[in-house]
C-alpha cells in the first residue's frame, strides 16, 4: 500500500526519502520557493516554502515527508509570513523592476505577485552592490542577487566548476567568484553553463538576450507562479 | 437631494507624471468617474493647497527635496485615504537609483564635472527646495493606506481600485493588473 500523509486535507502519496517539497510537486501541489530547484541538493534557505508539520512550522524543501503528516501549507498566517519574508528579500537588494531585464520572467517578482504582495512595508536598505559585467557572455548584477545559492549548486553539481559561492555571514553574505580577480571573466563560467541559466532573478543575466520577448508574452504576465512552476518542476500526474 | 461627491486630490512628488498619463488613460470612463468624484488639488485641476476634508489623495513619485516632505504631510494631513501610485512611489524607482551616490557626488556630476558645463556652479536659489540625502519611498514619511504597482500603473488599476472604493469594497487588483513594470 502506498504511503500518504495529507497537506491541507489532501492525501498526497510518497516514497521513502522524499521531502515535503518532492511529494506535493508530483501530486500537482505548490508550496512557494525561491531557492528550491528539483535539479539541485536542497538548501533550505529562503524559507518561503515554510509549512505547518504536525504544527510546526518545517521547510518543505528539506523536511522529509512521513506517514501520516499532517501538513499546512496555504493558510492566511504562512501566506502572511511569505510575504514578509518576500518583502525582506525586496529591500535588503535593490530591486527595481522597471530596469531590469528579467521583469516579467523573474521568480521573485512572480511570488511576489501570487502572494498579492503590492508593497515592500520595510524601510529599504540602499545598498551600495557591485555590476560584473567583465565577461563576454554573462553579467552579474549583484544588486538582485537574493543568495538563494542555486548558481554556487548548478556550477558545482552540473557544471563540475565551482564558480559561485557565498562569502560571509548575516547581513554581510555575498555571492563571490571563485577566480583570483574575482572578477567573472578570470573565472571558469561558460555562457552555456547550467550556473549562468539558472539565476530566479536579474541577477546572472546572458548578455544580449534582454528584452527580446514582448510585454504580455513573457512567463508571468498571465500565468500564476504555482502553474508555472508545477508544469516545469514536477511530475504531475492525476491520482 | 444629491450626494455628495468624493474628493479626490493628486500630485507628482519625484516622478515623471507617467502616472497622472495613465490616469487619463481612463478615456471616456472619466466622463462617469466625474460623476462620482470631485478634484481637489491636483495638476488637472491647478488647484494649489489640500481642502481639508479630502477624501482620497493619489500619490505619484517617491520623496527626493524638502517641498516633497511637505507637500506630502500636507496631503496625509488633509486625505482620508492616501495611496501611493506607481513603482517611485513604492520603492523611489528610478530616481532612487542614485540612493548609492553621495548627494555631493551627484550635484558634481551634474553642475560642475559633467561634459559640456558653462559655467559650472552648484544651484543654490532660496527658491529651490533642498534635495533629500536620498530618494525615499512614501511609506518611509508617513502612513500610507493603499498601494498601486506598476511603472506605470494602468488605466485598469485606477479604474478597479477606484470604483471598489468608490462602492464602498475593499480594493483588490486581479492578478493581471499586478505589475511592478
């Protein structure tokens, strides 16, 4: 007999060793992310994915499912924390959507939107980030970067290159590059890595490549995030 | 007996007045708001100060000078509902892009350094308000009730938020009219 555990009332079947994240994907169930990908080790970082498990409150990317679970994931409290936490990440950067490229296909903006989110409520940081743009393929804004780390496990578990990484802690953490310059040209990074592609935000962007698809084309100008993501994530099936 | 109109009051504190574009944007649906609404202060209207019994005021731009700061309170001070329109007002926007630029650097760059300045000298009128360490967003001055994104937002957003509010709903945008862009 297949194994279950519920979210929100509905039986969602699992395998032994599969997350939260992993089991409500393939039974046709979003839970909210950011620094999760199915490609990748999970990271548990942006803590948007934060469901009720028996109560208490688990990151579904990396808490593994078990029988019998019972599992909040929408509710007016999390959607509430999600949004904050999706403020948070929108001051701590600078992110200014009607300049960047990635407006319209970026995944930050897109949760931002499925959580109905209209405001940033926090004071915002102003930070002073750097722009590399020393490599003849791929720049890096670090202006957008939200250290979700998802370039750092591309460039290491598919690239076999590590050129990301993140350096420090806190308030104080950055995405470095691993090349004595520090600067992404001096590094190993090919425009076809899986690293360079990978980035939810404007963060890593392909250089000539901006803009090239229409206002009301792009992925979220009409589809829901969870859509998207269910569709380009997991294996949805009908039960 | 007819009822009385809702004021409505509108300005451009650091913005590009796309905004109060998009608001006529609302084409012929305009001739039904006016029905309903009344301007107060407002550059459609000419109208210099704040009636004290406004009912709600439309915010475009974010705070970059003194006079903004000002007019601003002016605007919290006498509007019941006060809603910050479009991205400036919501996060500064574009002109906040110079938040990570000293001001002293700014103004050099701009009256003195800058290619092809006669002249050059730091503008310093009693008239000119002055300029803010940073550009801010709205809700960093006062208290802000409601928030319409986009860059700009559209004629749909005014039309959607305003008749809810005029029906006496609680705003909600769709997911189509939400936009940062």
């Amino acid at each position: 007999m297949t194994k279950t555990f519920e979210i929100d009332g509905k039986k969602i079947p699992y395998e032994e060793g599969q997350t939260i994240m992993q089991a409500a994907s393939a039974a046709g169930v979003y839970i909210a992310h950011l620094c999760h990908n199915p490609q990748f080790t999970p990271h548990g970082s942006c803590k948007l994915c934060t469901v009720k498990v028996n109560g208490r409150n688990c990151s579904a990317c990396t808490f593994p499912a078990s029988e019998g679970q019972n599992v909040t994931n929408v509710s007016k409290e999390l959607n509430e924390d999600r949004e904050k936490i999706t403020q948070m990440l929108f001051v701590e950067g600078n992110h200014f959507c009607p300049s960047c490229e990635k407006t319209g296909n970026c995944q930050l903006q897109a949760v931002a939107y499925h959580l109905n989110m209209t405001d940033n409520h926090y004071p915002h940081f102003f930070e002073n980030r750097e722009v590399d743009a020393s490599h003849p393929d791929v720049m890096i804004d670090h202006n957008r970067c939200i250290f979700c780390t998802l370039c750092v496990r591309a460039s290491e578990e598919v690239d076999g290159k590590n050129v990301f990484a993140i350096s420090g802690r806190g308030i104080d953490k950055r995405l470095i590059v691993n090349s004595k310059s520090g600067l992404l040209k001096d590094s190993e990074l090919d425009g076809n890595d899986c690293a360079a592609h990978i980035c939810p935000t404007g963060a890593i962007l392909i250089k000539r490549t901006g803009y090239s698809v229409p206002i009301g084309q792009r992925i979220y100008d009409h589809a829901h995030i969870d859509a998207v993501a269910l569709a380009s994530e997991g294996e949805v099936h009908d039960l | 007996m007819t009822s009385k109109k809702v004021k409505v009051a509108t300005v451009s504190l650091a913005g590009c007045f796309g905004c109060h574009m998009s608001f006529l944007d609302l084409d012929e649906r305009l001739v039904d708001l006016v029905e309903h609404v009344q301007f107060d202060r407002s550059p459609l209207t000419d109208i210099e100060h704040c009636s004290d019994d406004c009912d709600i005021g439309l915010i475009e731009g974010g705070v970059c000078n003194s006079e903004n700061v000002h007019v601003l309170r002016e605007f919290r001070k006498n509007c019941k509902i006060l809603v910050a329109v479009g991205a400036c007002a919501i996060n500064g926007g574009l002109p906040a892009m110079r938040n990570h630029i000293s001001l002293e650097d700014c103004l050099n760059e701009a009256y003195m350094d800058g290619i092809g300045i006669e002249n050059p000298q730091i503008p310093n009128d009693i008239e000119l308000p002055l300029l803010l360490d940073k550009v801010y967003p709205l809700h960093e001055v006062v208290k802000i009730d409601y928030f319409l994104p986009g860059c700009p937002p559209s004629a749909d957003v005014f039309w959607a938020f305003l008749t809810d509010l005029l029906a006496g709903r609680e705003p909600e945008l769709p997911y189509e009219l939400i936009h940062f862009d």
